[in-house]
C-alpha cells in the first residue's frame, strides 16, 4: 500500500498484517469522527491507495473513541451557507461511498457507540458490518430539517422499506438488536468491550480470508451491478460473470478439488 500523506495519516490509521488485512480507523475521536471535508478527503486517501494494492484481502473501517460517526459535521455546514458548499460537499462524500462499493475486496464496518446520518450511511454502505451491544444507528437528519437523502442510498439497499422509511421520516434511533433484525449489520458482539468487538469482526475475517480473491472481487461487483436490472438483465449479466469466474484458476481447482474430494490449493 502506498504511504499516506501526514495530514491524512493523522485522520485516518492505517493497519495492515501479514494476511492482508487493512484496518482503516477514523481518527478523531475529539468530534467523534464526524465527516468533515479533511475526513472525507483522508479516508477517500486511504480507500484509493487499498484499491491499488493487490495484497489486500478485507478492509475493516473502525473509529477511536467512544462513537463511530455521528454523520457530517454541522457546525462546517452551518458556517458555509452556500448551495456550490453543499454540493460539493455531498458529491466528495458520494464518491467516498461508491469507493466503498467498487473496492474488489470486502468491506467490514465495525462500529461501537452511535453511527448516525452519513455516519449510519457509513456502516451501511460497508459490505458487512458488526457492532457492539450499546451501538445505537439512527438518520436523525430530519430532527434538523434535512432529510437523509444520500444515507437513504444504502439504507434502502439494506433494510425493509417500511423499517428503513420509518427511520427516515423520525429520525429515531435503534438499538444494536433491532439493526441485527433489520438486516443493518451482521452480528452484535458478546459484550461492550474493545476485545469482544474485535473478535466478532475477526469471525467474518476468518470466513473470509481464504476464499479467492478474485472471484470474491467479480462477485461484489456483480452485486454492485445487477441492483436496478431487470430480472432478465440481471441473469444475464450473473451468468456472463459465471462463465468468466469459472475459466479463473482459483473456480477450477475449487471444482477440481471437489471432485476429488480434497481441500482446495489455492494461490490467493
């Protein structure tokens, strides 16, 4: 991975071990890591060089501190009452989320405290996501006459619409039990403890770190793809997808091995 810049590194925290395993940790933990432009700028940084580093095999975004992302910062929003402001201010934010999407390894959120408006957008725009008991997730925008439009993006691709509309439209917030019901993450840890967190995102690493990395890559971007194709578009393109992932090493050792009744060898 390509070093980052001192400003950036101060922002975000980069970790990476011998397995490939990319930790990227929001770090101001001061303002509870809300997204200004410079955070912004730091983890779309980070998220570029990861996206041209071949090693990486799954990327964790976490935060310090006692709070995930609380969603932009609104005393910069407040202090720039300008429409050009705002709007470059959601389309950096937007790229940053579709960097997330088209990374070709998975993407974990781990998230403790709260993870509200583009900060909930955060945890679910990530593949996967694991959290602590006392994480609570809310688009809390309309509570100050914004209604969540781009955390809507996600949430919608998430969870029920009924459960997510009903999200949007109070702004109230929901426990870390009633996110594992909705679908909004993937499992809650034992405990509220630092350790009992990062042993459950470590669950999903272990599941995930020795599958092929590049039919996982193919298939997250299929995912990406076929969301808004018709049904027959849609088969059309997974079966496109098959066929190329088939003709990969990786798929035909994988069958080969099955076929022989033995683990498979793979190189990555």
């Amino acid at each position: 991975m390509k070093n980052p810049s001192s400003e950036t590194a101060a922002l975000i925290l980069h970790q990476q071990d011998a397995r490939g395993v990319v930790r990227l940790t929001l770090n101001q933990p001061q303002n509870f890591n809300a997204l200004s432009t410079e955070m912004i700028a730091a983890l779309q940084a980070s998220l570029d060089a990861v996206a041209d580093d071949e090693t990486v095999r799954v990327v964790v975004i976490a935060a310090a501190g006692k709070a995930f992302c609380p969603g932009h910062n609104l005393k910069d929003m407040a202090a720039n009452p300008s429409e050009a402001y705002f709007q470059q201010l959601f389309k950096q934010c937007s790229k940053m989320m579709l960097s997330i999407a088209k990374l070709p390894v998975p993407v974990i959120a781990r998230v403790q405290g709260i993870a509200t408006a583009a900060g909930c957008q955060l945890a679910a725009q990530c593949d996967l996501a694991v959290c602590s008991p006392q994480a609570r997730f809310a688009t809390s925008g309309i509570h100050y006459g914004l209604f969540c439009s781009t955390p809507s993006v996600p949430l919608t691709r998430n969870i029920a619409p009924k459960q997510a509309m009903q999200m949007l439209i109070t702004g109230e917030f929901i426990d870390a039990e009633t996110a594992l019901r909705y679908g909004l993450v993937n499992s809650v840890a034992a405990d509220d403890s630092e350790a009992a967190l990062d042993a459950e995102v470590e669950k999903l690493i272990a599941q995930i770190i020795n599958k092929p990395r590049i039919a996982l890559a193919m298939g997250k971007e299929l995912v990406l793809r076929q969301q808004g194709l018709s049904l027959e578009a849609a088969y059309s393109l997974a079966g496109q997808t098959m066929a190329a992932n088939m003709m990969d090493a990786a798929a035909l050792e994988g069958v080969l091995a099955f076929t022989e009744k033995r683990q498979p060898s793979w190189k990555s």
